[in-house]
C-alpha cells in the first residue's frame, strides 16, 4: 500500500479515537482497590504456622509477617518472615511478595516452594506449597499492629 494511501486513511481514523481515549478513566478501579489492600496489610501478623503431615522433620511454629509498602512499587510488598522459638523472634527471610488485588493474595517463589498469603477479612490464611505441588504448612495469621 503506497505511504499516501496509509495517511489517506489512518490520519482521520487517528482523530476520531483521540476523544475516546482521552474520555476513558486514567485510573482503574482496581489500582485503588490494590492500594487499598496494601495499605491493610501493611504491618505485623502473627499467628500459627503448622505442619500438615505429623512426623516429619517439619515442626509447628508461631509465625511473625511484617510486611511493609515499597515505594514507587505497587503490587509488591516487602515481607520479612520469622518464628517464635524459646519465646524471640528469628528471622528467617526477608524479600518482595507479589501482590494480586484481584485474588488478594501475597505470593512469593522461595527456592523450597510457594508461600502464598490470602487476605480474607482481618487474617492472612496460607499454604507453603512444595514443587510437587504437596502442602507442606498452613499458615493463619492475625494483624498485631
């Protein structure tokens, strides 16, 4: 197609999508609710982090989350994790979570497996999820501060 024919037809087609993009929403919905989430989980979550299978080296655990908003990084949120042993808190990781407003979930790719976190009212409900796709824990936590 010659270049006169693509100006012939595109440039008018051009000006008549330029109100209709420009009348469409800046922001979504969903980027308002996403902040808002995040917002919500921001803080310290504790609760019990336990063992599906008995016997085995895994041991039940009191967990601690605190979980904080990255600047400039929306749907991403750093998470420190820990346990509770002889009463201190230890530190175990810390790094960014991913999260999808629309499932509200935290998800983060640990080189054991998937920790996933889902908000669901005023507690964190989750699964630690080997390769395998077998449940290792399951996590429900409570917002502290």
């Amino acid at each position: 197609m010659p270049f006169f024919w693509i100006v012939v037809i595109i440039a008018p087609l051009a000006a008549l999508l330029a109100p209709v993009v420009a009348a469409l929403p800046q922001n979504a919905p969903t980027s308002a609710s996403c902040a808002g989430d995040e917002s919500k989980l921001a803080g310290t979550w504790r609760g019990d982090s336990l063992c599906v299978e008995k016997g085995t080296s895994c041991h039940d655990e009191v967990a601690v989350y605190r979980i904080a908003a990255i600047p400039g990084k929306r749907g991403y949120l750093l998470v420190t994790g820990g346990k509770v042993v002889d009463g201190k808190e230890i530190v175990m990781g810390s790094g960014e979570w991913r999260y999808d407003s629309a499932k509200r979930t935290l998800t983060s790719e640990l080189p054991r497996g998937v920790m996933t976190l889902k908000l669901d009212g005023d507690e964190l409900e989750g699964v630690f999820t080997l390769p395998g796709k077998s449940i290792l824990r399951r996590s429900t936590l409570k917002k502290s501060e």
